[in-house]
C-alpha cells in the first residue's frame, strides 16, 4: 500500500489534472503545425479509451515535441490508473514507496531515484 496521506495523493492527482489540459493543447499545436488532418476530432477526447489511443497514435508521429507531450500524457494515464489500484507512488521495480518530494517534483514517476538510475543506465547501454 501507498504511504502518501490522502491530502497529498489529492494534491499530486490535482497536479497531473491541471498538467493534462496544456499537453493537449501543445500536441493540439504541434498537429496543426504539421497539419495533421483528423487529430483535433480525436483531441477533443470524449472517451478515456479515445485519449489513450490518441496518445499512442502521436507517439507514432516523427515530431519530437509531440512525441514529449503524448508519453507524458501517456504517463499521467498510467499514473491515474495506478492511482485508482492502489499501486501509486510504489516503485515498480522494489515495491518501496517513493518519497513525497519526488512525486510533487514528478507526479507520475514510476520508480524511485535510486531504481530510475539504474533503469537509465541500462537503457543508455542498449
Ligand atoms: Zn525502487
């Protein structure tokens, strides 16, 4: 279970809701740069299942900005996903809890400092 008081669960979740609006609109932007037709339907985002495919989809696209903004998106999804079961601010990889400072710095940090370091190093070797 998640040592985060549920004022401070409230408050990173608050974060990550006021975050996702200018994604959007900075992949909104990005889109309509490279004037990519039938994005802005998809960006309106009705369904929760439309926006996470509309990510996916962005991610596909040869625009690094874009590209920023949909994984980060992605991330707020994932985070608010592990936040509905319970797995929100536990490390992945050791299962610790991830101190409160580093979730309001990263709201939707998967591992703590220690695990994201390794996890990069071995990323940077491949
Ligand atoms: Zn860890």
């Amino acid at each position: 279970m998640t040592s985060l008081a549920s004022s401070q669960r409230e408050h990173l979740a608050k974060m990550m809701d006021e975050r996702e609006p200018v994604l959007r609109e900075e992949i909104r932007a990005g889109l309509r740069r490279m004037r990519v037709e039938g994005y802005d339907e998809l960006l309106s985002g009705t369904s929760d299942a439309g926006d996470e495919s509309l990510a996916s989809l962005v991610t596909d696209i040869n625009n690094a900005d874009a590209k920023r903004d949909a994984v980060e998106l992605q991330d707020i999804f994932a985070a608010r996903a592990r936040m509905a079961d319970g797995t929100y601010g536990i490390c992945i990889d050791c299962d610790v809890a991830i101190p409160y400072e580093r979730l309001e710095a990263y709201p939707t940090a998967k591992r703590c400092l220690a695990c994201q370091q390794v996890h990069e190093a071995k990323r940077a070797q491949r």
